[in-house]
C-alpha cells in the first residue's frame, strides 16, 4: 500500500499502527477466540473496554470528578437536539454563538425545542473570524450558552473560550476535542462527534458536569435523556463497540505521544507550517480565515481563480495529497490536520504549494 497524506476533514486519518492493531483484533481479539466485532457489549471483555476508554479520556483531558462521560451514537448532529432537550428549561431561553454551519445547525433544533437568543454571529463576515468578547450579547437568564469551539468547515477557532459566568457553557468540540489543553471545568457540557479526533465514525462523546445531568426534564425519551445513559453507563442499548474499541486505541496512541500537550504542540507546528507558506506566497495564496481567529485544524485558502485551484486540488491529489477539496460553501483549499495527520504531510503540502506558485 502507498498510503496517502488524507486531509479529509472527516472521517479522516488515523493512526497507521491503530489500523494495524485493529486488524489483528477484528480476526481475534486478545486470545478470546472471537472477533472485537463479535464479542457482547455486556461481556466482560468489553466491560473492559469501555471503561479503559473512559479511563483515558478522562486522564488525557484532565476531567474531573463532578463530570460524566458517555459513549453515545446518532453523532454531534444528535447531540444539536440532545442537548436543548435536557438542558433549555421551560420559561428560559438559550443563548447561540454563531461562527458557521456547524453552529447555524445547532441552532436550528434548539428552535424547534424552545426559545433561542443569538448572542453573536460571525454571519455577516462570511464566518472568516470568532466574535469578539464584546461582541457577545449574553441574556439574562440563559440556560446555556453554545458555541463551537473550532468551525470545520471556515477554518476558524476560538483561541480563548468566551466567558460566561455561572451559566453553563456548552462547545461543539467534534474538531478539535483534544487537540490542545482545556480546561474542561469551563464547561457545563462538551460533545464531540469521534470521527476527527478520536477514532472511527459511530460514536459521539459527551462529557455532561453531574448537576446539570440531574436537573433535566423527566419527559425526554428514554434513549435522548442523558440521565439513561449516565445510569447505565452508555449501555442502555448496543453501543458501537467497534468504534469505541478503535477509540481506545487513538487514546492510547495520543497517551503515547505525550497526550493533549504535545499534540497541541505538533498540531500547531503543522499549522503554522501551511499558514507560513501562504503568507510568503505573495497574494498567490489568500487566507479564508482572519489571522488571530485561524484555526489549526483546518486550514482553509483560496488562489486567484477557480481554474487554479481545481488544477491545484487535482495536481496535489497526483502526488498522494489527498483531500484538499474545501467544503462547498467555502469552496478553494482546506487541509484538515487533526491530531494523526503526519508532520511530514504538512512538509509535503508546502513543497507542493511553493512548487506550484512558482510554475503558475
Ligand atoms: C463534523 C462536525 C459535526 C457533524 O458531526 P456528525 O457526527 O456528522 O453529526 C458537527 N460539528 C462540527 C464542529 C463538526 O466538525
């Protein structure tokens, strides 16, 4: 196999030793005689499983004790419709940050579920930068305020998280879960879809604090009430075994690499890479995102027309850069560099792009 540098935004790259391992375990898991795939979720060896995999995500994000940790599945989409079902109380309104698609979705399931405020919207920007503290019109009495922590598709990040008193702050971090130092006690809930950061597509993370869990509604559907799956320990029903068995993996191999630290450090050393290379690039590369609210997990550019950069998408495939193509309302370049996305991906990228400059 000549395996290429993927850039896709997600599911997206993995670790080649974890796809290696989990090869091995889909044929035979640890000499249980059974496949990962085939063993039952309330077996022991998946009970073991499932806990080393809370374990480590609590170790490798430092959470502490007044949160819990569920394993759940329908993905951050479902989590849009979770999280204003248990969490926006009647007689209350909820407060959204706008900074792109992913918080424009959000948004509209909060509305179908109760009364929403919109705090600060990038919208009129064209999504290319985060709101600014003051920009952020908070209500009174919110019972929430969410934001997205990194815009996947417009290449924008908060860098400082906007403070909010002592209501709870709720992040979409499905694009940049662990790839840099938080301070998880900042936040009433985070949820994070795996299929960037952490593993394989199927299982979506939610990290809930105690107190806010408790105080939801009774009258939820017992599979969207975050109470059921705290009390059974996300397994309430079949959860997708496979994906939070790879999941483990990932965390294992990021504990490895010197957990959330270091991969912050490595991420922004890619990122800075690409960014550095378009500011040198004379105008010949253009910034979708304004500098201090670049993210460092997407990477969005234009060039100068269409025609250059389909060429460029098409050129860069052709020597295993596979990926590039940005979203379709961004349109241009977007190079996704999640926490497994090779340092020497990002040195190839940049050989590319000064190569290409020069002969165009
Ligand atoms: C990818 C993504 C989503 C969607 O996740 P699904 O698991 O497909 O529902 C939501 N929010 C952000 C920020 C994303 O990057």
């Amino acid at each position: 196999m000549v395996r290429k540098f993927n850039f896709n935004a997600g599911p997206a790259t993995l670790p080649l030793e974890v796809l290696e391992e989990v090869q091995k375990n889909v044929v035979e898991l640890s000499n249980t005689g059974m496949s990962v795939l085939e063993i039952s979720h309330r077996g022991s060896e998946f009970k073991e499983i499932i806990e080393n995999t809370r374990r480590l995500f609590v170790e490798l994000m430092n959470i502490p004790k007044n949160y819990e940790i569920l394993f759940l599945q329908g993905g951050a989409s479902l989590q849009f419709a979770m999280v204003p079902m248990n969490l926006l109380r009647s007689g209350e309104s909820a407060d959204y940050i706008i900074t792109g698609t992913w918080s424009k979705k959000a948004l509209k399931e909060a509305k179908i579920l109760g009364k929403v405020n919109i705090a600060a919207s990038a919208e009129e920007d064209k999504f290319k930068r985060i709101p600014r503290a003051e920009e952020i019109k908070l209500s009174k009495e919110a019972s929430y305020v969410h934001m997205t922590s990194n815009n996947t598709i417009f290449g924008t990040q908060w860098a400082n998280f906007p403070e909010v008193g002592d209501v709870p702050l709720v992040a979409d971090m499905s694009s940049d879960i662990l790839s840099r130092k938080i301070d998880v006690s900042k936040f009433g809930l985070i949820y994070a879809g795996a299929q960037k950061n952490l593993g394989p597509a199927g299982v979506t993370v939610v990290i809930i604090r105690k107190d806010l869990a408790e105080k939801c509604p009774e009258n939820i559907p017992s599979m969207l009430k975050y109470e059921t799956h705290i009390k059974e320990e996300s397994l309430y029903n079949t959860p997708n075994v496979f994906a939070i068995y790879t999941m483990k993996l990932v965390l294992e191999w990021m504990k490895r690499n010197g957990g959330a630290e270091k991969m912050e450090e490595i991420n922004k050393r890619k990122a800075e890479l690409i960014y550095s290379a378009i500011d040198k690039s004379d105008g010949f590369y253009r910034l979708v995102a304004e500098k201090d609210s670049r993210s460092f997990m997407n990477v969005t550019f234009r060039l100068k027309n269409e025609d250059l950069e389909q060429a460029f998408i098409k050129k860069a495939a052709a020597i295993n850069l596979y990926g590039l193509k940005g979203h379709r309302s961004v349109g241009g370049v977007r190079a996704s560099i999640y926490n497994a996305f090779p340092m020497e991906g990002a040195e190839a990228l940049v050989e590319f792009m000064e190569k290409y400059a020069q002969e165009n």
